[in-house]
C-alpha cells in the first residue's frame, strides 16, 4: 500500500502527467484496495494491472 496524503496524490498525478486511469489506479493503491478488486475496476487482468503498477512506480520514483 502506498502512503501518501491527498495533496501527495495530486501532486503525483500533475507532475508525473498521468492519464485518468492512472490517477485512478494511484487512488486506489493509497486506499489499499486488493490486487483483484483494481483490476476489476480498471477492467483489465492482473498480469495487466502488475505492469501498470511498474510503470506507475517508476514515474513515482523520477519525481521524490
């Protein structure tokens, strides 16, 4: 689970310039929710979501 405050999160999703889907799954990591339950909302399979949580890692990291 990511710890961030609301301002962190906004934050996040300016500077790194993501898309809606990943504001949303950012949203999602910070509220702890399951690995099923965000792949289910984002309609797209794990395997998908692990590669989308990468990628949202990496963009996280170029900006702390």
């Amino acid at each position: 689970m990511f710890e961030f405050t609301k301002a962190d999160y906004i934050k996040i999703c300016d500077e790194c310039m993501l898309n809606e889907e990943y504001c949303k799954l950012l949203e999602m990591k910070i509220k702890g929710y399951s690995r099923t339950k965000m792949a289910m909302e984002l309609n797209v399979s794990e395997p998908t979501l692990d590669i989308m949580i990468k990628k949202l890692k990496k963009k996280i990291r170029k900006i702390l």
